[in-house]
C-alpha cells in the first residue's frame, strides 16, 4: 500500500492522498501553469487576439477537467466518509462548492 500524505486546506481540514494521486493532480497542474506562461508570452509578443483567446479557452477547459476530476475524487472520499459518520454538514459544503464551480 502506498504512504498517504496530507495536505493542509484554507478550512483547515485535511485531505489524505496517495503519492499517486498527489503526482496525477499535480502533473495536471503544471501542464496548465505552462499554458497560462504560453499565454503570458503571446502577450508580450503582441500575438493576436483570437489566438491569445483560444490557449485561455483551452485553459479554461483543462481547469474544468482538473476540477472534475478532484470532485469526483472528493465526492467518492470525504464527503462519503463524512456522511457515513454523520456528519450531515458536508451535504452543505458540497452544495455550495457545486454552486461556486457552476458559476
């Protein structure tokens, strides 16, 4: 079994994740951070304007699929254990995250 890890929230809760999981979250992320210096650079550079609009599209959408792919993974986790232990409260958490995604 791999060694989990914590990482440590703004809310002050905990998430524990495998090494693989960290790898697979993270690896998505710096593919992202590479796109928006890609579209730092068209912007110096003077790029035009709907191509600068199209690498922030593919942004936007890499972003939605690193959201999905961390909420599923939350959904399936925490939000399942705390429900199995009564903790009713993460309904609510999980609504109002849903709301702010879908904004």
């Amino acid at each position: 079994m791999e060694e989990k890890k914590c990482c440590c929230s703004a809310s002050g809760k905990m998430t524990m994740r495998t090494d693989e999981q960290k790898k697979k979250l993270l690896n998505r992320l710096k593919r992202i951070e590479g796109q928006v210096c890609g579209i730092q650079r068209m912007i110096e550079n003077d790029a035009y304007c709907n191509d600068i609009l199209m690498q922030s599209a593919a942004v936007n959408a890499a972003m939605n699929a690193f959201n999905k792919e961390l909420l599923a993974s939350h959904i399936r986790s925490c939000v399942a254990r705390d429900i199995r232990e009564g903790k009713d409260e993460v309904i609510d958490e999980l609504v109002l995250t849903l709301q702010k995604l879908m904004k």
